[in-house]
C-alpha cells in the first residue's frame, strides 16, 4: 500500500484499519522531539475538516505536536480511536466535549457572552473527561434531550432547503439520509445541512450541465467569491441559506439549552473540569473586562477558561493569559477544526514565546487530571464542584508537576 492509499484509509474502511494505515504511517516519521499542545479539535464526529480521528492524530504527528485534545459538540463517540491513535503516534491525549447553555441571567439583561449573536447563549466545554455517565443518569439524559432537539431543528431546516430548491431550482433538495450519512454516528449539525445542500447542487449541476455557481447565484440572489473552493462555497451557503434571518434558518427550542448550571454540572458527570472558552475577538459586553468575566466564572463555579488564540489580537490574548496566570488559572488553547477549511494545528501564538509556556503547563494540568483521576485520586475540581484543593497556585502546581 503506498502513502496515498495508507492516508486513504485514514478515514474509510473499519476502525481497524485506520489505525494500521496510522501505524504505517507513523513509522515512516521515525523518532522526532515533540512540542507544542492544541487542546481543542473536532472531528467528523460532530464537524470538521477531519474525516476520523486518527486523521486529526496523522496531522498531530506530522506536524510534532506533543499533546492533542479532542473536543466534538454533545458527543464522546469519537473518544476511544482518539485514544488508540494518539498512542500509535506517540502523542498526549486530552479527552473533551463542547456543548451549549443559556446563561438566564445574562439572558434576562441582553448580555452577549460567548457567542457574539445570541444574549445570554455560551459556548463551555468539559475539559479533561475521565468517565461516561450511565444511560439513566441526569447528565446523560440532558444530552440526549439537547442532541434531539437540535437534531429536531436540523431535519426542519433540511425540510426548509427542500422547499427552497424547489421554488428556486425546480429540483428536490437534499433529504435528511443524505445529511446524516455525512455523519459517522448522526450527530447532525447545522454544517452538515449545509453540506449536504452543496453536495445536492453539484449533483443538479453536472445534470443540466451548468456550473454549480450558477445554481448557487439563483438560489441566494448573488454569486460566491470568484476562485471560491469547496470550504468557501460551504461557508457561502450556510450563511446565505441556513443563518439567522436567511430563508431556511429554524431557530432552536427550548431544549437545545439547559442552564449553564446544569451544563456544569453535567460535565462534573463526565469527570471533567468545566471550563469557559474566552471568545476574545470580536470582544462582547460580557467579555470587554476580562478581571470582571473572571470574577462571574469563578462565582459560578469555573476556574479554568480557553482560547483560539488564532481568533485574538495579540494584545488581547495578552490580556486573557495575564489576567488568568495572576489567578493561577489554566488557559487551554486550540485551533477547533470545526469548519471546511484545513490549518495548521499549531498556530503562530501557540508557538509564543510569552505564551507556549502557560499553554504547555495548562495542558499539562488537563494530562494531571486525568491521571490522578484514573488512579483513584481527585481531580482538579471534585464531583461536587468544588476545587480539591483550595489554594490555586497550589492547586496549578499540584496537577501540573507529576506530568511535565
């Protein structure tokens, strides 16, 4: 099998053979020093430019990162070939989950947190799972209840692009088996509607023999960017046809978003450390002071936060890491991968000098959870909440030490 096909096989065929064709092809790498961490990547089990997880893990080892963390939206599925890849490549593993909340009372006063478009919404994410809750647990079945619902709005707008190609196009739409066969497991998301609406117009496209832009430009009233790749012509649709205020957008229910409460303590469940991903750029109302954020985290139950440092200005990523190292605090980095585009999985600033350090030994605190929790041992937070050890630096250094 030649290097083509072994990269192929990356992300089709069994499990088994992903990871023998990840195997082969870590061998060829041979022994190389590894650094640099991304604690923050999706892959195809939610969305992402990654096909499999050991996809994402292949890019890890080329690109000689010494820790990776996976973190998929609602879903945990891909956790167990993240495991067994990230050891074939010699690479750290970091286990996590991202999920969506309704902060009631920044809901109650308009605050945008978070999310730059909706008051009150906020991304947060369980850094460092260490176990999966029963089936009939609260935590388990807030998730499925969540999964539903935003499986519920995807078939509804799926239905919407339907309707909107045959009034524009004179043609059927993409139907809800075709969205989600893009998915591994069916966790359905909005990306992949728009997906599978591109892949539908391409299919209309090569039977009339037009141009696909063509179609495109009949369907949302402009054309795409001239030279727009596959990635580009994703974004284009799903922002002209499933956005908030375009023809096929659904708005979700009620029970697409528990408290931000409850999604702390769902991810308690989970054995992970609940930790608030700082937007940064563009900067909201409820993140312009980053000691006062900080301060609401903490009243609420959070003491570690996260950060696309590709997404910030150098100056307000500065901002970000300073104000949480006088704390103690963690700060996770990654790049997400949540989009059609491929990127680097070590940006510029995770290289920083005034950065890499407080990132590497971040991350080294997600590794110390997770061991001291695997060993019978507290993690960083307790089941309760509550930190296991009062004192922060303390409490840094504690889960840092045993794994730098």
């Amino acid at each position: 099998m030649n290097d083509s096909e072994q990269v192929t096989q990356l992300y089709g065929g069994t499990l088994e053979s992903r990871l023998e064709a990840l195997r082969q092809l870590c061998a060829q790498l041979g022994d190389r020093s590894r650094w640099g961490t991304n604690c923050h990547i999706h892959t195809n089990e939610s969305f992402s430019v990654f096909r499999s997880p050991s996809e994402a893990v292949w890019q890890a080892a080329r690109e000689g990162l010494a820790v990776l963390g996976i973190n998929d939206h609602y879903t945990v599925a891909g956790h167990e070939e993240f495991r067994q890849a990230c050891k074939i490549a010699g690479i750290d593993a970091a286990f996590s989950m991202e999920a969506v909340g309704m902060d009631r009372a920044a809901e109650a006063t308009r605050l945008l947190l978070n999310d730059p478009d909706n008051p009150g919404r906020v991304y947060l994410c369980a850094k460092g799972i260490t176990r999966i809750p029963p089936a009939s647990s609260v935590a388990a079945q807030s998730l499925a209840r969540m999964r539903a619902a935003l499986e519920l709005r995807n078939r509804e707008m799926t239905v919407k692009v339907g309707e909107f190609f045959r009034d524009r196009l004179d043609a059927d739409g993409p139907t809800w088996e075709d969205v989600r066969a893009l998915t591994p497991r069916g966790n359905t998301t909005e990306r992949h509607v728009g997906l599978a609406a591109l892949g539908r117009l391409r299919e209309i496209a090569a039977a009339r023999g037009v141009l696909v832009t063509e179609l495109i430009e009949r369907c949302c009233g402009t054309v795409p960017p001239a030279g727009a790749d596959d990635a580009a012509l994703q974004n284009f649709l799903r922002g002209k046809l499933l956005k908030a205020g375009a023809p096929c957008y659904v708005r979700e229910t009620e029970d697409a978003f528990i408290s931000s409460e409850d999604l702390r303590d769902m991810f308690l469940a989970f054995g992970a450390i609940p930790t608030y991903p700082v937007l940064g750029n563009p900067i909201t109302a409820g993140e312009r002071d980053v000691e006062a954020l900080l301060d609401r985290l903490e009243a609420s139950g959070f003491y570690a936060i996260e950060v696309i440092p590709h997404r910030n200005t150098r100056e307000r990523l500065a901002e970000i890491v300073s104000a949480a190292r006088r704390r103690w605090w963690p700060v996770f980095n990654g790049t997400e991968h949540n989009t059609p585009e491929a990127r680097p999985l070590l940006d510029p600033y995770a290289l920083d000098p005034e950065f890499e350090p407080w990132f590497r030994q971040s991350t080294a605190l997600i590794l110390g959870h997770q061991a001291a929790v695997s060993r019978g041992e507290p993690g960083f937070v307790g089941e309760n909440g509550q930190p296991s050890i009062s004192d922060a630096r303390a409490r840094f250094e504690h889960f840092t030490k045993s794994v730098m």
